[in-house]
C-alpha cells in the first residue's frame, strides 16, 4: 500500500475522533498502522496492510478474478435495511497497473445496489448476491464501469442485511453454491421464466450459471461459506462458528412425510468458547446484565455471556493456498466481529460418522490465531489468494449489531455509521521463507491446455480459475487433454476437476464412473457415487463402497442406495442401517429414502430380528419409521410395521407405535385401517406394558377406533 494513503488516512482518523459529541464509553478509531500494533497474531506469521481507505470502505468481500482485477464488495447500508432509491451497496474494481504488486487505481465498478453482499467471477463479469436478487455485471468497453446489469434470479428475503442471499463459492462440481440463511422465498430466474419458482424457506440455494438449472440446497449458512477440495460445505451462523449439512436437499425431500430433522450439524468440538483481548463494549455489557438479571429472576438457569464466546462468526473460508506451512492446507478460518479476532479450525474425519469435525490447533487451546485488541477491527471474510496467502477483510467500525437488538437508552450515544468512511484489507505470510510478492495474475488468452495443466496447481484459487475458465470457454479441443489428466494425473484434486470438465464441456463418458468408483482420492470416490445413480449397472460398487473406509464415502453410498430399487439394493440399504444406527445423519439418509422408509423395509428389519435388543439409535429409528408410516399410510403400511414391533423389545414397541400415532394425526392420507390392525391394537391396549398398552391407546385415539 502507498505510504501517502497511510497517512492521509492517519489525519483523517485522526481529526475526527476529536469531534466533540462522540461518546467517551466507546473508544475511538486507530489508523492502520495502530490498529496493526494491536494485533496479537500466530508467532508463525506477519501481517501487513494491502489496501485501506479511501481506496475501500466498509469492505465485507474480496475476489481476484483471473484477469488481473480485485473486486470487492463494500455494505455501504449496513446496518440498516436498503432503501430503494438510495441503495448504498457498492462494489469496487482494484487495479494494480504498473505490476509492482500494489494497488494503485480503485474504481466504483458499480453502485446503488441493494445489501450487495458477495461477489463471484463469471465470464469477464462478476455475480452478485444483492437481495432480492443474484445479478450480473459486466464491463463491456472499458471504462471500469459494470455497463450491464443484468438479474439472474430473483425473489430472495431482502429485510435484515445479516440474514441475506450471500456467501457465492463455485464448486469442483461446476455448481455456485451460496448461503441463504433458510429464509423463506420464491426463486424465479430472469433467463429462463419457463422455469417454476423454486422455494427456498429452510434452506441454502445453489446454480448451474452454463445450464440455467438453479435449486434449494441444504443448511441455513450466514455469512461465509468454505468449501474444501471435494466440495464438502462448512458455514458460519453468527454464534455457530462452524456447521456442516451432510446430505443434500435432494436426498432430504424424497418423500414427504419425513418428521421434523435439522440438517445442519454443529461440528466443533470446542462449543462457543473463544478467547477474546478487547474490551467488551459498553452497551454489550448491559444488555447482558439485563438479560441476566431477568433470567435469574425467572429462575431459568440461562446464562448469558457479555463476551468470550461466539456470538458473531463471520466470513468462514477455506484455506488451500501454497503459500502456509503444508499443516495449515485445509484449515477453515473464521472471524468473530464481536469479538475481533480469528479463529481457526482444523478439519478431521471421524470414522462412522457422517459429519466431520472442527477442532483447534495445537497450540491454540487458549488463544486465537489472531486477536486485537482494539475494538473497531471487524474480520468480516477472508480470500485465498492466488500467492499463497490469506487476504483479511476488516470491516472496521465503532460498533457492529443490528439496532433493532439494542434497548433504545443504550443507542441514544451509538453512532452506527461511524466507520463507514474507513476500510481495510490485511495480507496474512508466513514468516518462515523468502517472502513472496503479491501475485495479481491475468488468465486472459490462455489455452485451454495451458488452463488444464493448472488443474494440478498446489493452489486451489488456481485450480478452480483454470476449472471454471474451462467451463465459460466451452473450448471442446481441450477434452483430450483433460482425459488424460483423468487417466493419469498423479494429484488426485486435478482427476477430480478433470473428471467434472469434461462433464461441463458435455463430454462426459459414463465409463468413466467406474474408474472413479475406484480412485484413491475419497472425493472423486463420493462425485462417482452421485453419478452413479442414473446407472443401475453400478449398483454393485455402490454397495461395496458401502463398506468404504472413509465415513463420507461410505455416507454418500448410503445416500445413493436409497435411489436403486430392488432387494439387493434394499438388502444392502438395511445392512448399512444395522451397522450405523446409532449415528443420526445415517437413520436420516436411511429413512429419507423410499425404500428405507417403505413396508418392505420394515417386514425385511423384522426378519433379521434387528430389533430383538434396544438401544438409543433403535429407540429413536423404529419412532421415526413408525411416524412416516403414519403420516403416508400407504397400503397394508401399518400392517407391516405392527407385524415388526410384535417381536420387538417392549421400549422399542412403544416408541414405534408413539411415532405411529404422530404420522397419524398429521396423515394427509386418513383411511380406516384393516381389521388386522385393529385386532393387534386393541390386544396391547388391553395387555401388554403399560409404556406399550399407553402408545397403543395413543394410536387407536388417533384413529378414532
């Protein structure tokens, strides 16, 4: 950064902390070079400004874009809701036109949008979420101006900036997947109105911006989303700093009658504690003792905690750059703007279970990887960038929450605007090791073999640019080159996106499933179980991988089980249930398949007398079971579960029968049931347990007989 922004920053900064009417409860602004003397950062690391204002302002978003352009996206309305004509959303285009690494142009690329939020590269344009809608924009002569604006889907919730369509990331699959924190919303697209609204309520949303095809994904992220090298997505949801949806929406709507299941999976071990150096800010701590003070009162228990703990995670990323210790690849770093510092997880698979797990560092046990203690510094996001090093993105502001949570005494002295005339952007090296310089790379005019070989980058940012210039350029002369890769490539995260490049250049050859059923790499092992689906040929393997050693790929050949017919595949479904039925997410993509859930199913459990013994994952399975019973009542369906729960354990009676009597009363599909029914009924309600004669009751009540 020029040394001449610094300080004319400084002054500005400087001047205006002095202003009388500013209250002295809430400290004032530092200039860049305070604020970083505040830092208290990993012993391993430095960290140096790279742009701050006036060159950004309010910066919530940063991409390099792979033709040398930096974009980044600036919440001018923060924290307030977007007011049509007098939308303050921006984004800026930065230029570093002499290649010393520094920027030294800064453009608004476009304005006037509403609540923009986040921002991805798409041919010679950006996307951008800006609730209500998902635009493009381009710049088509020049200027550094986006001439085009034009709305790719609309209909998103547009109230409360935090809780708004964000987070774009472009997956190795060729699908842009982006956090809608399950706010309700009908989606239509602009370039296809044939196509019928999608409702996203509940939900995440993800888009195939080749195909046109767009759909409801999994989870309620806020704001960040990481999505590591096989695609797996990790979200951030203000005190939940790290989460995971296991299973796709697709698998998690296969029928209707599923009970009430969350599919996002909290996975840190380590809960909502963090340990935090600045001050807590005034207004914060009395909200908090009055929250307290009326809990106590209430005699509730609750406790409520005025700092050191969660509560404004933001901007979860990825880190797959080179630049960092190899130990550091992987790792998800997430900011706490409450809190103002970062936080950094280590990601492991956990055999058995379908989630993964998020812990901290060695090392980091009682302290962050980065923590101020100066109260305005807000990380809000974090790139990866294209030299191998993390790109912070700091708000910077007196005071970040939403004023609708805050008691109007205590915002009489709360200016929440003050801040909006300071931004900054840190870079994030290694100590260790010659320093490199700041990597600003133009991909415009490569080949598209020269794209292909850069499949196999150490750096994921190179990676996925070269993946999705493959994808936009359509170039279909590269496709024997990518099969080759495919073949043969060493690094499995370059067979990986070969293998989805030639889907995208729709010159996919289904053979190819089968080689990757087998790779090494467990990622491509679970995209060719997804594939596999539309084959029934590859039912075999997908029962094999069944047994897989790594639990997400043994996950996901329970997903795709339950899309085959028949009874090898149902046998294969129940084995995989007899052997995880204490995990959660495996009863969920058991039941929420059609034949995990059907009659069939059920009379097939009974005859390997699976639940002759009970145990909590068979307690909470049969009540389950028994509620979509209940709820779709399909032919001799009742029948068929009571003929199980004959031999069962008593407890695992009643709890079948209990979810049978909810499926019932929410049945759309009320029919009176058969007389075998009736008979087994009334002979446990007149003697058995009484936990069973009492559920017994409860289903006959909800039958009316």
């Amino acid at each position: 950064m020029n040394l001449k922004y610094l300080k004319a920053a400084s002054l500005l900064m400087l001047t205006l902390s002095a202003q009388p009417g500013i209250s002295q409860r809430y400290t004032n602004s530092r200039s860049p070079e305070q604020e970083m003397a505040t830092f208290q950062l990993h012993e391993g690391f430095g960290i140096e400004p790279f742009v701050v204002e006036p060159e950004v302002l309010s910066p919530i978003d940063m991409v390099f874009d792979g033709r040398g352009n930096i974009y980044v996206v600036e919440m001018g309305d923060y924290p307030y809701d977007a007011k049509p004509g007098n939308f303050k959303g921006r984004i800026r285009l930065l230029k570093d036109t002499n290649g010393d690494g520094k920027i030294d142009k800064s453009y608004v690329f476009a304005e006037g949008l509403p609540s923009a939020t986040s921002i991805l590269p798409w041919k010679n344009g950006i996307i951008v979420t800006a609730a209500p809608d998902i635009l493009y924009l381009k710049d088509n002569n020049g200027d550094f101006k986006a001439d085009t604006r034009e709305v790719l889907f609309t209909g998103f919730f547009a109230r409360n900036s935090e809780a708004q369509i964000t987070s774009l990331r472009f997956g190795p699959d060729n699908w842009i997947y982006a956090n809608n924190h399950g706010q309700a919303g009908m989606i239509t697209s602009k370039q296809h109105p044939e196509k019928a609204a999608v409702n996203v309520a509940g939900g995440n949303f993800r888009f195939r911006a080749d195909l046109g095809l767009f759909e409801v994904e999994s989870g309620t992220g806020q704001f960040g989303q990481a999505l590591d090298d096989a695609g797996h997505r990790f979200y951030t949801q203000n005190t939940l700093h790290i989460q995971q949806s296991p299973i796709a929406w697709r698998y998690a709507h296969r029928h209707d009658f599923m009970p009430s299941y969350r599919t996002d999976v909290n996975i840190s071990d380590h809960e909502l504690e963090m340990f935090q150096k600045s001050a807590t800010p005034y207004w914060r701590q009395q909200r908090s003792d009055r929250r307290q003070a009326k809990y106590d009162s209430m005699k509730t228990g609750y406790k409520e905690y005025a700092r050191d703990h969660f509560t404004g995670a933001s901007g979860a990323t990825f880190y797959g750059g080179d630049g960092f210790p190899k130990e550091f690849y992987g790792n998800i770093f997430t900011g706490e703007v409450a809190g103002n510092l970062v936080h950094r997880d280590v990601i492991k698979s956990v055999p058995g279970q379908a989630a993964f797990v998020a812990t901290r560092a060695d090392g980091e046990k009682d302290k962050e990887f980065l923590a101020s203690t100066d109260g305005w510094f807000r990380p809000a996001n974090f790139t990866s960038g294209p030299d191998g090093y993390l790109y912070l993105v700091d708000m910077y502001r007196q005071h970040i929450e939403t004023p609708v949570s805050i008691p109007e005494d205590l915002k009489k002295d709360m200016d929440f605007a003050n801040g909006e005339q300071y931004g900054r952007i840190w870079r994030i090296f290694p100590k260790s090791g010659e320093k490199r310089n700041v990597d600003i790379p133009n991909l415009e005019g490569k080949k598209s073999g020269e794209l292909a070989a850069l499949l196999s980058h150490p750096n994921q940012w190179w990676r996925l640019t070269a993946q999705r210039l493959l994808l936009e350029q359509q170039d279909k002369s590269v496709v024997p080159v990518l099969q080759k890769i495919f073949a043969e490539s060493p690094d499995a995260n370059a067979r990986l996106l070969a293998f989805y490049a030639l889907d995208g250049l729709n010159a996919f050859d289904p053979k190819m499933i089968k080689t990757a059923l087998g790779d090494k790499n467990p990622g491509l092992r679970e995209h060719a179980l997804v594939l596999a689906e539309k084959y029934p040929d590859y039912l075999p393997e997908v029962i094999r991988l069944g047994g897989d050693a790594n639990p997400q790929v043994a996950y996901q050949a329970c997903l795709s089980l339950g899309q085959f017919s028949g009874k090898e595949a149902m046998a294969a479904l129940l084995q995989t249930a007899e052997k995880n039925m204490e995990e959660p997410m495996f009863r969920f993509a058991i039941l929420s398949s059609i034949p995990g859930s059907s009659g069939e199913f059920a009379e097939m459990m009974g005859s390997r007398n699976v639940f002759k013994n009970t145990s909590p994952g068979k307690l909470k399975f049969l009540e389950d079971f028994g509620y979509i019973a209940g709820a779709r009542n399909g032919k001799s369906e009742m029948a068929k579960l009571l003929s199980v729960l004959e031999n069962a354990d008593k407890d695992l009676q009643a709890a079948g029968l209990n979810g049978l009597a909810k499926g019932i009363k929410r049945s759309p599909n009320k029919t009176a049931p058969d007389k075998n029914v009736t008979k087994t009924l009334q002979k446990w309600a007149d003697n058995a347990p009484d936990n069973v004669k009492k559920a017994a009751e409860s289903v006959r009540k909800a039958l009316d007989i």
